[in-house]
C-alpha cells in the first residue's frame, strides 16, 4: 500500500497541482500521514531549481501548521487517548522527558527521520508550552527541509537515488553531532545525564508541562 501511495506522490511531483500537494502532505504528515514530505520536495526543488527556497518554505509552514492538528490532539483529546494502555504507562516518562528536556527533544526529533507526528502528539499529551513548542517546530522543520531542497536544487535528479537511500543517514548524522553538543555541554557544567541540569531547565519550555 505505500508503494502505491508513494508512487501517486512521485506523479503529483510532476503535476500542475504539485505545490498544493505538497502543502497537503507536508501538513498531514506532521499528524498521521506516513510517508515524509522529502518525496515530493526533492523532486521539485530539481525539477525548477528556481523555486527551491518557495518549496521549502511551503513545506515548512505546512508542516508546523500539521504539528499544531498534532499537538491538539494531543491535548484535546487526552483523556480518549490516555484510555489505551499504552498512553497511560508513557504519559508519566513523557512528562518528565519534557519537563526538562522538551525543547532539545522537539529540535532533535523534528530533524531526525523519527516520525515528526510522535513529537506533536506527545507535546499536546504531556501540555508542553505551545509557543516553544511552534518556535521549535519552525527552526528544526525548516532547516530539514532547507537542507533536502538546496541539495536537490544544487546536484539534481542524480542525486535523488543517493538520497531515498541515504537521507535518514545524513540527518541522524546530524542529530548525533547536536546530541554529541547536548552531551559535551552536559558534562561540562558537571552534571549527571540522570538529572535535569539547570542550564537546561533555565530553556524556554522546560517545565512546561501540567498534570
């Protein structure tokens, strides 16, 4: 089935309609879609190299538009959710990860091929601050898709085999070179890993979370 679905997005790449698309899947998967918005960025930004910043700012703002659809349901819808076990048993490690790490969390995870929708959702689960939550959501959102549009723009189609395969690489490379800086400044200051230091519960959003 995804196949297939993969292969209507790769022809809508090519369609009149094709920036329509890609706000569309750009905003639903940041809730529930499953395939990314790369499939449809890359190809774009080869095929008018000229628009490659147009698309990635589309994609941007679709995707943290999508977010928010993720965080509501989340919030709003908490009490549906909380009744399978799998949220009940989660919501106490979600709320402590964000108390003091809910920002890094939302920066790493929106670059990261981890599904983007996990981080909404678990956002508007444990009331993370809304406000950091969306100024998180366009920095990390939109150098990912930057980067997946400039590298389409700048090498072209040929590039395109290279990076279906090897784009989940690249960005875990990048998310491990930040958790690496995470680390270093952790340790620095002369923390345990086990305990929220308080450079990092002085960030915007840590502790914001409720009951």
């Amino acid at each position: 089935m995804l196949t297939g679905l993969k292969d209507r997005m790769m022809s809508a790449a090519r369609s009149p309609n094709a920036e329509r698309v890609l706000f569309g899947v750009s905003f639903a998967e940041s809730s529930f879609f499953p395939l990314p918005p790369d499939l449809l960025l890359g190809p774009m930004a080869a095929a008018d190299p000229a628009k490659w910043l147009r698309y990635a700012i589309v994609c941007t703002i679709a995707s943290v538009l999508g977010g928010i659809a993720g965080y509501a349901l989340g919030h709003f819808f908490r009490e549906w959710l909380l009744q399978f076990e799998v949220f009940q048993g989660q919501l106490a490690g979600f709320q402590t990860a964000f108390a003091c790490w809910g920002l890094l969390i939302i920066l790493a995870k929106g670059l990261t091929p981890v599904p983007y929708k996990l981080i909404t959702i678990a956002s508007g689960l444990a009331s993370f601050s809304l406000p950091v939550f969306i100024i998180a959501s366009l920095v990390t959102r939109g150098a990912r898709f930057l980067i997946v549009a400039w590298l389409f723009k700048r090498f072209g189609p040929q590039i395109a085999p290279v990076m279906e395969k090897r784009l989940g690489l690249v960005l875990l490379v990048v998310a491990l070179v930040i958790a690496a800086a995470i680390a270093f400044m952790l340790f620095g200051h002369g923390h345990s890993a086990s305990i929220c230091p308080s450079w990092v519960a002085g960030l915007p959003g840590a502790g914001g979370v409720s009951d």
